[in-house]
C-alpha cells in the first residue's frame, strides 16, 4: 500500500543513471520549515531497486503510473464535479521502460 500511494502521489519516476553518484541534500539550520522532495521525479535508486537493475545490466529506467477511475466501465470522459461527487481514482498499472545506457527524458 506504500507503494500505491507514492506512486498516486508521483505519477512519473526516472532513475537517469543508477550508476550516478548521489548528492546529499543540506537544509540550512535557519529555514524554518521542513524541505521534502518526495514528488521529485529525478531520484536515486534504493538498494533493493539497485540490485535488480544490477542484476538486469540496466543503467536507466522510467516509470509512468497509469491511474483509472474506479468502478468505471466505458470510456466516457469525466465531466465537470464537485470535487465531492468525483470517481475515485486507483492505480491500474506501471508502464516500465529500461535501458542499458543513461538516459534523461526531459
């Protein structure tokens, strides 16, 4: 559920070189509030993505989420709602793309 929930938040996730070295973030002690960059779509791979793109000899991916409103059964396209009253959406699926050299879609 984790992970549905980054990924409704992030609709679009790339990984340029997982070879790349990773820069650390330093806020400054003097702002006040907390920095997040969790809907950053440039990232680094965690370990476990890392070793499958290891074991994969992928260097680059990208991930595109594709979202559906739930309970939908045509292709009718959504008219305008009150927020209220809108379909629930849901993760239908991951549209993967590889490569085994760096890539950067801008």
């Amino acid at each position: 559920q984790a992970a549905r929930f980054v990924f409704m938040k992030n609709k679009v996730r790339m990984i340029c070189d997982c070879r790349a070295r990773s820069v650390k973030i330093i806020e400054d002690e003097a702002v006040s509030i907390n920095i997040s960059l969790c809907g950053s779509t440039l990232r680094a791979p965690n370990s476990c993505h890392l070793q499958y793109m290891e074991n994969m000899n992928l260097i680059a991916s990208l991930v595109m989420v594709v979202v559906v409103n739930e309970n939908e059964e045509d292709d009718e396209a959504e008219t305008e709602q009150p927020p209220q009253q809108q379909k629930k959406r849901k993760l239908w699926g991951l549209i993967v793309c590889h490569h085994e050299s760096p890539r950067y879609v801008p």
